[in-house]
C-alpha cells in the first residue's frame, strides 16, 4: 500500500508516519509537507525507513505536475492539514476557511487525478480518504454551536463537502471522517490536566496522539466500517490496533 500522509510535519502526522514505518502491509510512505520531512528519531527495531519519501508544495491549494507525479498510484491518504482551534485566533478567518476547508478539497481532487493519470491498470480498489477533523465540528448548519460557532460549523460544512464529493466519485473513492477531541502526546502533563479538566467541565474528549494514529491506519488498512469515527470509538479502535502490534512484535 502506498499511503499519503497530508500535513506531514505536524504533531499526529509526525506519529501517525512512526507507526507506518514499522507496519509492512504500508509499503510506501508519501510525506506531503511545505517542509522536507525526516523520519521520526524514535522509531522501533521493525521500521524500515527506506519507505519514506519526503514531497514538498509551496501551500497545500496549488499542486504542480512534478508533486502529482509522486503522489501518482497512491490508494489512500490520511489529510491533517488544518489550523487548529486555538491557533486559528491569530489569523483572518478567510485565511483560516482556504486552509482548513478549500485545501482539503483541492489536494484530494489531485490526489485522485494523479491516481487517474498513474497508468496502473491494477488498480481496482477505491481510493481511501480520512479526513481527521475534530469532536467538535459541527455539520449541521443551522445550529449556533457555543464554542467557537463560526469555526465549528466551517469544519462541519467540510466534512460535509469532503463526503458529498466521495458520493459523487463513489466508483472511485472512500472517505472517512476521524472526529477526536483533544489529542495528548507523550509527556505534555500541563495539557493532560487542562484535558481532564475539559472532559469533566465542557464534555470535550480526549484521545493520545498514539490512538487517533493507530485508529485511523487501522481503517484505512481494513476498510472503512462508517463514514465517521467519533472519539470513543477512535480510542477503542486505536488501543486495539496498538495491542495487536504489541503482541505481533513480542
């Protein structure tokens, strides 16, 4: 399987290519990245990082014919692109609405036209596509959601758009929608605490970077089973994936 992997510097993306590394049904890994991509400095005795092959783009709207020549033949793609919540308050949301909504759709059309014009007449199987957004979001727009309304309901209209277009190309592709809460890395305890906080105070979930990577690599290698995970579901899918791998490594 060759695998994209979308905003390839950032946190989950950053972990999601550590796991990738050491898993051998992933043959290939695509770092699609405004910056070249290293591979991961704490990686396990089974990776093989041979398999990285870092793509840079000036932004994430624009993909000349040398990018989609590397990301040509791919099957699926995990896209992390995005500004986050508390990031996207020190920018224009014009700009925040282009990274966040219009990238999306603009890089997943490439991707499936660079499939297109791969050549490969093996290719039988859809184009996988997961979309990681956020518990949050909210794809009913007609609701005035009370936490950041203008953005929520932006990244609910995408995900909205990102499934109406897997719809209309259905022969050709599959999407799948990740909705975690707060993501958690190893060792960020002032983010742990400020995470228990929130799940007790403000109903938002929390999932480590560890999980939400394993669960979105195990749908896309074993299919998609719904168009949308939602967090619990994502830790559950994730721990399983990450004991598995334990135990297959042991």
């Amino acid at each position: 399987m060759k695998l994209i992997v979308a905003g390839a510097s950032g946190f989950v993306a950053t972990e999601v290519i550590r796991q990738c590394l050491s898993i051998p049904k992933i043959t290939s890994v695509i770092a699609l990245a405004r910056r070249p991509v290293l591979a991961p400095s704490d990686l396990d005795q089974h990776a093989d990082p041979s398999k990285l092959h870092s793509v840079t783009l000036n932004n994430y709207g624009t993909y000349p014919e040398n990018v989609k020549k590397r990301l040509a033949g791919a099957d699926a793609c995990i896209w992390t692109v995005a500004i986050t919540p508390t990031k996207s308050r020190a920018f224009e949301f014009d700009k925040v609405r282009r990274v966040c909504q219009e990238h999306t759709l603009v890089g997943l059309q490439a991707m499936l036209e660079a499939r297109g014009e791969s050549g490969n007449q093996k290719m039988s199987q859809p184009f996988c596509f997961v979309y990681m957004s956020g518990s949050t979001a909210e794809r009913d727009q007609s609701k005035t959601p009370s936490f950041m309304p203008e953005y929520t309901l932006m990244r609910g209209e995408t995900e909205n758009q990102v499934l109406s277009f897997a719809a209309e190309h259905k022969d050709a592709m599959e999407a799948c929608v990740a909705k975690p809460g707060l993501i958690i890395g190893p060792g960020q305890y002032l983010k742990m605490a400020a995470a228990i906080a929130m799940k007790y105070v403000m109903s938002v979930p929390n999932i480590t970077v560890a999980e939400i990577s394993a669960g979105m690599l195990h749908e896309i290698i074993h299919g998609f089973q719904q168009e949308s995970l939602q967090n619990d579901e994502l830790v559950s899918i994730g721990r399983q994936a990450l004991t598995t791998v334990e135990d297959e490594t042991s």
